[in-house]
C-alpha cells in the first residue's frame, strides 16, 4: 500500500433540473430594503457622500442594546489540566494568551511534550477594560440581508485614490480591487464597507493616489504568517483581516473570548456590553499594533470616524439580532448518495479560514484509490444537494445552496460546499431537490492536501457552529443535523469529534483504515 495513501484524508484547513421543488420557507429572514429607513447614497448607485469632520458623539448615536450575557465564571480558571490531543499553543489559545505568557507561568523542560493529567497553571486575568464605545452594529461586520445594496464597484470608481488602480495576482489571474473586494467578502461573509473603510483608515488607499510601496504591498499591515510566509498583496492582506474580524466575532459570541493580549504582553478584558461586531474590530485592531495606538484606533476618532466618513452612522437601520435565539435548523439530508457509505474525515471547523465559526464538517467518498497517482484526484463520485432550493453561487471549488429561494446566499439559511470540482459542476440559479447532484468532490477552492468535500451553515451570513454545546444558552445554535446524525465536537479541539445517531456513533478520523469514520443514510 503506498504511503501517501495513509495521507489521503488529511485535511489542515479546508478552508474546505427538474420542475421547480418545494423550497424551505423560513421566517426571520428580514428584506434588505425595508430594514433601512433612509437608503446611504450608494445604495442607488449615485457618488457616495463623504461627510462632514464631525461625527456624532457617543451620546448621539443610538447603538445597538447591549447584549443579555448570561453569567459565568470567566477568567476565574487559575490552571488547566491537560487531555488528550491537547498542545501547549491550542491550550494557550483555548485560553486567549499567548504560548510566551503560558510559559512565562510554567517552566516546562519541553513544551513539546505533555502528558494527560498534566496541571497547567494559567496567568491572573487581566483588570483593565478595553472601551465600552460601540463601532458597529453585527449586520454592518457579516455579510447580510442588506450588503447586496451596496455596490463595491461603484464606490471603487468614485473614489479618487489608489484603490481605483490596484490589481493583485489571484490563483492565476489578476484581479482589480473591486474583484478582490467582493471576493474576500463572499468568502468570508465579512460586509465589504468594514473591509474598505480599513483599507483607508490603515493605508488611505481610497483618498491618496500615489501610497509607497510598503503601503501598495501591505496595505492593512499583517505581516508574515506563522510559518513565515509573507503576506503581499491586497487579496492576502483582506483575507488576514477577514479571518481576524471573524475569530473576534464568532469568538467572543460561541467561544467565551473574553480577553486579548498584545504582543508586548499587555493584556486586558473585553468591556462588558459589547456586541460581537465591535469586540471583532477592537480584536482585529490589536493584531500586529501597538497597545497604546489601538486605544485610538477603536475610539470616536479612530476606525469608527473613517466608517462614518464614507458609509454614514452604521447603526440606524441594523438588522438585530441576526440569528434569531432559538432559530431551529431545517431538515438537511446527507450530502451524498443513499447507496453509499463516504468517510466522516473532519470534526467541526472553521467554514471559511480558521477564525470563523466552527461551522464545517467534512466527508470523503469511497472512491477506488488503485486508479489514482495522487491525494487529489477527482473523485467519482458525486455530493448531493442536503435540502431543496436554488443554487445561489458557484466560484472556484464553491458552490452555494439557497434554502429560502430567494437567490441571496445572504438571506436565510445557507449551505456551503467546497472542494467541488470544475468538471460537471451544477450552473448557478438552478433550482434542486434534495438528492440532486451538485458535483463531485476534489481539491479545488480553498486549502486541501486531499480530496473531500467540506459542508458549512450560515444563517443571514452568519457561520452557524457546527456543535453549540459548549456556547452560552442566550447564543445556543441548532445543532448540525444531516440525515438524522448530530455533530458533537470536542471542545477547544478543531477537526475532531463525532455524528451521533441514536446509539450509533462515528469518529472524526482523517483516513480510510477504520470503520469507525465510516457514515451512510
């Protein structure tokens, strides 16, 4: 047996027609339009209005309600005892401190080696509070029911500064801003306003026509990634603050992220009150930045002035709450054939980058790996659509299925497929069934080092966490049910953990050499 074959289903980070169907109606699904009394100016494709220096102060503004947090022990943990599969970097970050402060507290001989039952002492939690001031509401981060009014082309061509010029090499091809723009938005379901309003307030990309080149090749100042790649260009510098806003957001909101440390070893506490679009941005901001500059980069005069410059006060208007409590998840089907029994390779992970919400799960078909040279192939089998509705979007490796019909992968429930090959890919706007064939799995779209198929939720674009157990029961999510089984994750650990169906169960397990992965209707 050969050895890549062993590695066929390792996955890192996967990121991953017939008469018209009953669609899947569901409610709480606001119109865009009707949500906003007064439409901003781009809306109608007009010249977007810069305001005037001034900005409404804090005591003018009618942000949103401060969240109902339920209370628990936060930070009151002073130790951590270790289980199996844990490492020092994912108990350091399960614990929101850096692995040089978890060290600073515990002199281990090798931080490489731990053994189950190992006490971990954590560090004293922090007693400074970061600022209670409110930068935007949740529907102006996500990307929701009211971001296809905006137009990114547009308000790219209105501007008079680089940004109208910029082109960056994508997969292959060269993109202006505007693509790249749009793309990351969709890709990570982060709005694109809060994407360009940083590119401005970071590099004045929108007001200045001639940035140098440091500013051209990092525009938002990320800088290399932890394997010491460098991160050139617009599409990387948007997806590093894409991930970012979305590890702050859906990590304060279904992870308990509670503090945040900076690199000089500072460390404070969110402010209580805080909504999870505004903890995102002050999370974001603290990224590759100075303790004492961030502190004026989330307040009145910092990002937030920027926003209200070019988008006006984000607040009026905003879709709250998003995800309605208690939002029950429709009935998905398996995504593949009744007739076979596909490999369950991956626990609850990130749907789109590893800071989004654990969202995603991932199945390999059962494909004759005799006749194929390398871990990805093109598999022949097919996925198949989870639920009746309308195909909302198809890109490189993606395809998007609409369950309330209405074409709008923002609206309502949504399911992501990734890893979905070219060759024989279902066409956007085609309406399906449940079982219909949306195309067959492989490497493409994203990041894989083995062919499979990734499956996510979203709800308004919201990332839905594929197993909420472990959230605070005002943030509870449906459970991720297809076909009758239930995702269970282990907490703090990402790809790994369970389907549940009645007394059977079936491991996260990257490989094919078991028959505990193995799943079938």
């Amino acid at each position: 047996m050969c050895l890549w074959f062993a590695v066929l289903l390792l996955v890192n980070l996967a990121a991953c027609i017939r008469t018209r169907p009953d669609i899947i109606i569901v409610t709480q699904t606001p119109e865009p339009r009707a949500a906003i009394a007064n439409d901003p100016p781009w809306a109608s494709g007009g010249t977007p209005t810069v305001f005037a220096d001034g900005i409404t102060t804090s005591s003018d503004r009618v942000p949103t309600p401060d969240p109902t947090r339920s209370i628990v022990a936060e930070n009151t943990a002073r130790e951590y005892v270790v289980k199996a599969g844990d490492t020092l970097s994912g108990i350091a970050a399960a614990n929101q401190v850096s692995l040089a402060t978890l060290l600073s507290v515990n002199p281990l001989a090798d931080p490489n080696l731990l053994v189950v039952g190992q006490v971990i002492r954590l560090p004293e939690p922090p007693s400074t509070e970061s600022s209670s001031f409110k930068l935007l509401p949740d529907s102006r981060l996500v990307r929701g029911p009211d971001s296809r009014l905006f137009d990114v082309r547009n308000f790219i061509n209105q501007q008079p500064g680089y940004i109208r010029l910029a082109t960056d090499l994508v997969d292959g091809d060269l993109l202006n801003a505007a693509d790249v723009v749009e793309r990351v938005s969709l890709e990570f379901s982060v709005d694109a306003r809060i994407l360009l309003a940083l590119l401005e307030y970071r590099a004045r990309w929108l007001s200045s026509i001639n940035p140098d080149e440091e500013t051209r090749l990092h525009p938002l100042g990320a800088g290399p990634n932890a394997s010491g790649v460098e991160r050139d260009g617009l599409y990387r510098q948007l997806t590093w603050a894409a991930d970012q806003l979305n590890a702050g957001y859906y990590g304060w909101k279904y992870r308990d992220l509670t503090t945040l440390e900076f690199e000089n070893g500072e460390r404070l506490r969110f402010a209580a009150g805080l909504n999870a679009a505004t903890v995102a941005v002050q999370y974001m901001l603290s990224q590759f930045n100075d303790y004492a500059a961030w502190w004026g980069d989330i307040s009145p005069d910092g990002l937030y002035r920027t926003y209200h410059q070019y988008f006006g006060d984000p607040f009026p208007g905003a879709i709250e709450p998003l995800v309605p409590s208690g939002m029950p998840q429709p009935p998905l089907a398996l995504p593949f054939s009744e007739a076979e029994v596909w490999f369950y390779t991956g626990g609850p992970h990130g749907g789109w980058g590893s800071g989004s919400a654990w969202s995603a799960i991932d199945f390999a078909p059962p494909d004759d790996l005799t006749d194929v040279d390398s871990a990805c192939y093109i598999s022949q089998h097919w996925a198949t659509a989870v639920a009746a509705g309308v195909i909302a979007r198809t890109a490189v490796g993606v395809v998007v299925l609409d369950l309330d019909g209405d074409g709008d992968e923002a609206t309502g429930w949504s399911i992501l497929y990734l890893h979905v090959a070219a060759e024989g890919r279902i066409a956007s706007g085609t309406q399906v069934n449940p079982g219909d064939r949306i195309g067959r799995p492989s490497c493409q779209g994203g990041f894989s080092n083995g062919t499979h198929l990734h499956v996510a939720r979203r709800y308004n674009g919201e990332w839905i966490p594929a197993d909420c157990s472990g959230c605070r029961v005002e943030q509870a999510a449906a459970p991720f049910v297809l076909g009758g089984w239930q995702v269970v994750g282990l907490a703090g650990q990402e790809y790994q953990g369970f389907l549940v169906r009645g007394p059977d169960q079936r491991v996260a397990e990257q490989g094919r050499l078991t028959p505990d992965n193995l799943v079938t209707w």
